[in-house]
C-alpha cells in the first residue's frame, strides 16, 4: 500500500486522538453499558442501545485512525530547507485577484486537512496549484465555479518561530550559533 504524507504535528494529533479513544472514552463507554445493563431489561432500554452505538462509532473511528497511521510517512518540512517556494507543509497567504480576499492555508496530508482549520489537502486543486510555486507568482486554481487567480503574497514555514526562539535561547546558553544553523540545513 502507498504510503500518504503526513506533518509531523498532524501524526502527534491523529496519535493523541487515538491514545484517548482507546484509553479513556472505551472505559467510559465500557462503564456506560454496564451501568444501562444494572437498569433491567435490555430490550426496552434506551441507554444501553444508546451506549452500544456509542461504543461501535468509538471503535470505527479507532479502526480508521489506526488505519491512517499505519500508511502515513511524517514529512519534515521544517528541516528540508525550502524556504523561497511553497512546499508540503507551508503556510501560504493568497489573494484573490478577482475580489481582493486574503487567505491563508497551510498545506497538509489527506487525513488532517480541515478546511476551517484553514488547512488544505496536498492534493485539492488549490494545494496543486500552489505547490512549486515562488512568492509574487500568479496560479490558477480550477474550481466549480470556474477558473480562479491568485496572487501568492506571503509563504512560511511555521517552524521558523521555533528556530529563532532556539536560536535567542542558544545565545543565552553560549552553544555556538553556526554550528547550530547547519543542524538545519
């Protein structure tokens, strides 16, 4: 099976997310069916069906996310050095050529795209489009409506924050400066 990109902060969430189904809500949902099965008669009882739909959602979506990690490869774009074009992972500010919106996405794997989120599928037109793409240039997105233009404005990588706040923190500690920007490249 063909394994699906995934950021290193999306496989942290989908993990964490996983952790506490099958640790926490199982038990509790575990406790629930106990509790509605000391009510009596499980025919006419309403908790108990309530809980044991409850417990076979819990248990597709542990199923589902089990499956998605299990075909994920975590791509570390905050050390692949691309900084000038838009790449897997990016943060990339647009603006709409034809109503002048501004918006901003970041680009990520299938499984942790959320469009409200402002997080967008690698593999959505407008991720397509962006992709490869340098600051200033123009894209084209094909959308139902039709075809779109955009102008990028503004691309980052939001690991930079981490960089410089480990970079102020490694002066205070006297780590050498240099050796610790080529740990980045």
């Amino acid at each position: 099976m063909e394994k699906k990109p995934i950021t290193p902060e999306g496989q942290t969430k989908l993990r964490s997310e996983l952790d506490h189904l099958k640790n926490i809500k199982r038990q509790e949902i575990i406790d629930a069916i106990s509790e509605a099965r000391a009510h009596g008669d499980l025919k006419e009882n309403a908790e108990y069906h309530a809980a044991r739909e409850e417990q076979g959602l819990n248990e597709a979506r542990i199923r589902e996310l089990e499956e998605v990690l299990s075909i994920s490869q975590v791509v570390d774009y905050k050390i692949m050095g691309v900084e000038d074009r838009v790449i897997f992972g990016s943060t990339v500010t647009i603006k709409d050529l034809a109503t002048d919106k501004i918006k901003t996405y970041q680009i990520v794997g299938d499984a942790e795209a959320d469009i409200e989120r402002n997080t967008i599928s690698f593999t959505t037109p407008m991720a397509r489009s962006l992709i490869k793409k340098e600051l200033g240039e123009f894209v084209e997105v094909e959308t139902p409506g039709g075809i779109k233009e955009y102008e990028i404005i503004e691309i980052k990588l939001i690991w930079k924050k981490y960089k410089i706040l480990g970079l102020e923190r490694q002066k205070k500690q006297g780590i050498d400066q240099e050796q610790h920007t080529n740990y980045y490249k």
